[in-house]
C-alpha cells in the first residue's frame, strides 16, 4: 500500500488536528489515545501543540526532535474529513 504524503497539517482544536496529503485527501486525526504515552504528553500543552510542522517530504508531522507522527499512521488512523475538489 501506497501511503500518500502530507502536504499540510494544522490544529483543529485542543487535541485533532486537520492532515491534508498529496493526493488531495484531507483526514481528521485525534492525538487523544497518543497522551498516556510519556514521549506524548507535552501535547497536553495547547501552545505547544499548536506548533505543529510537516516534516520535509511529508513523512511526518513533528513538534520538536522527540514528538513526531508519521504519514502512515495519520492516513491510516485518521478519519477521512473532505476533499480538495469538494
């Protein structure tokens, strides 16, 4: 399976945040089930996560050189929400 790429990526509110990927498909993600992890928690922090980056090439979502979230598990857990052409 081919995943795509992530094109961009912002917060939606305190814990979702909005993937859109290369082929033009936008997913909702929620971090929720990510918190209990230790490495995790600083998303607790709203100002913090807030920051959110694509990491070149679009592999991943990152917020420092600890925290990041791949292209595979965001396409494959999140929801689908619209798409680009709608």
């Amino acid at each position: 399976m081919v995943v795509p790429k992530i094109k961009a990526a912002v917060v939606a509110d305190q814990k979702t945040i909005v993937v859109t990927f290369d082929n033009g498909e936008v997913k909702l993600y929620d971090v929720s089930r990510l918190l209990s992890n230790d490495i995790f928690s600083p998303l607790k922090d709203h100002a913090f996560f807030k920051n959110i980056k694509v990491e070149p090439g679009g592999y991943a979502v990152y917020w420092n050189e600890m925290i990041d979230i791949s292209e595979y598990e965001l396409w494959k857990n999140g929801v689908f929400y619209q798409s680009q052409g709608d």
